[in-house]
C-alpha cells in the first residue's frame, strides 16, 4: 500500500505536528512536492525498493535514472524536495542528508543546468491584444480584465491574487487615484507579515488597473473578502475566492481570444511579463524588485525572458567601436 502524504484534519497530536510542519510550505509547493512523491514512489515500486523510509542509495540510484530522463532540473528537484518533505512530516530522519545523495544532487544540478524555460511572458502588445479581446461589458470579462492588468501591474503570482481582499483594511482608494492594497501574505512571505501595494492610474489607456477594479468592484458590489471569485452561469457570485490554477484558464482563453497560441502562457506569465517589461524599458534590477518582492537578483532574472532582444540598459548599447556610427 502506498504511504499517504494527503493532508487530512487533526485528530491526533501527532497529525496536529503534522499540519504544523505542512504550514512551513506554500500550498503551491505543497501541490508540487505530491507530485515529485508520486514519482518517487512510481519508480521505487518498479525497481522493487522501500520509498519510506527510503534508504540513501535508493534515493541516490533514483535520482540518477532521473537526470537520463529528464532535461530540465527542476522536475527532479521537486522529487528530491518532496523525499525530504514526507520523510520529515512522518518522523523518519531524511535521506537527503546522505553525503552520498547530495553529491549525487550536486553533479546532476552540473549536468543538466538551471535554465528555466518557463512560460512565455504577456507583455507588450501581447498584453495589449489579450485585453482587447475581452468583452468588458459581462461581469465575468470585468472580473477578468481586472485580475489580468492587476496581476500584470503588480507582478503577482498567481496565488498571490487569490488573497487579495476588498475589506477596508486592505483596500483603499486615494484620493489621488490610486489603490492601496494589501498581500497579507505569499510565497516568500510564510510569516505573513504582509506588503503594501500602490495600484497606480494609467489615465486614458486600456491597461489602467485602476479603472478596471474600480469597474469589476462596482458591477460585482463586492466590498468585503476575496476581490477575485468565481461568477457563476446564473451571473451570481461564489464568495470563496478563485483557485490558482483558474488564473491560467482565464489567462488562456483570452490569450487564444486575441489569436495568441494559449499554450504559451500560464499564471505566471503576467509577473515575467512585467519584469520582461520593465527591464527591457531600462528599469534597474532594484526597481523592478522594489514591485516584486525578491530579494536577489539571480531570483528576478528567472522572469526575465527576454530571448535575446537587447533592452535598454544593455551594456553593449554603451559600447562604440572604431569606425561605427550612433
């Protein structure tokens, strides 16, 4: 029978540590580290091995057979992840922390590399076509609208806007123009704290953030809890919020709306779009992680697909060479 990783209620002090110990992980990571253990445990039922716990040369003979499968690391770093995690919830000491295993996980991080081939970025007039193909006068192209230039503007993940509220707490609009909302928490923010966002008016443009949650929140008359849910076919509203993988249906239906391929876009792609944006502009790294929210460059350049085309800032636009014309 397979080890169960599901995550059930509490019952027990042991499944309370449990839940505790889950807690530390975003649900997306969550989400992910499932997968990358069902496939740990795939791979050991055919090769006729314990996967909990598992023995060190399991998991280092496992991630060997990977690197011949695979062509990008982080699929096999999600398994590897995922080993740790379940070990860890369940009590059992981790092989992960085999000198052998992590060698193992070194030299195949060297041999397959890091590069990120992610989703395309909307951006552009990538953007600009998918919000024109949207039928703003429906409550849901509304809702749509909104959440796409609101994710864009922000650079959001997508579960990040999945806890945006409309309470008044979060939700403030200046007299100025714009909106301040808050994020009480996200991805690289386990602890909650919490940021501020400022929402800024682009007068007389159709990518104005503004306008399309101060119209999306007065068709919807929500004033209160998640700002992005669910309209149902009846034109009702469901009060739980959006899940994230509905970021990306929305984000594919109009992108294939305005002719675009949907398979090149997910819901991450309007947070590589605006930093693909930005730095192709010449903004500096700093500025662009002042929206973001990341704390190393090496992070931000992962959305940073640029394919080659020279921005702004490049170094090599500052270089003359004898016998050149400006």
């Amino acid at each position: 029978m397979k080890p169960s990783t599901a995550i059930v209620v509490a019952t027990r002090p042991q499944d309370e540590m449990r839940d505790l110990i889950d807690s530390r992980w975003a649900k997306s990571t969550q989400r992910n580290y499932n997968v990358g253990w069902r496939r740990f445990q795939d791979w050991c039922r055919e090769a006729g091995q314990s996967p909990l716990p598992a023995e060190p040369t399991t998991v280092a003979q496992f991630l060997l057979e990977q690197s011949k499968l695979h062509k990008h690391f982080s699929r096999i770093q999600a398994s590897y992840g995922a080993i740790r995690w379940v070990h860890v919830r369940l009590g059992h000491p981790s092989p992960t922390n085999d000198d052998r295993v992590k060698l193992v996980m070194s030299a195949v991080k060297r041999k397959l590399g890091l590069r990120n081939e992610g989703k395309n970025p909307l951006h552009g007039d990538e953007l600009v076509r998918t919000i024109r193909a949207i039928d703003r006068s429906t409550l849901t192209g509304k809702r749509d609208a909104a959440l796409i230039l609101v994710g864009f503007w922000l650079a959001l993940r997508r579960d990040s806007l999945m806890h945006l509220r409309a309470d008044a707490s979060d939700l403030k609009l200046a007299p100025h123009g714009y909106y301040s909302i808050f994020l009480d928490t996200s991805k690289t923010d386990q602890e909650k704290v919490g940021r501020w966002f400022q929402l800024e008016r682009r007068p007389r443009s159709i990518l104005c953030p503004v306008k399309a949650l101060a119209d999306w929140l007065k068709a919807s008359g929500i004033t209160k809890g998640a700002i992005f849910v669910k309209v149902m076919p009846n034109g009702g509203l469901w009060a739980r919020g959006l899940e994230g993988h509905a970021v990306a249906i929305i984000i594919k239906k109009h992108a294939e709306a305005a002719g675009l391929d949907p398979k090149l876009f997910s819901g991450h792609s309007m947070r590589s779009g605006f930093v693909t944006q930005a730095m192709e502009d010449g903004a500096t790294a700093e500025a662009v992680m002042d929206v973001t929210g990341h704390t190393s460059t090496q992070m931000l350049m992962r959305y940073w697909r640029h394919h080659g085309t020279p921005s702004k800032q490049s170094a090599a636009k500052k270089i003359r060479m004898p016998g050149e014309t400006t």
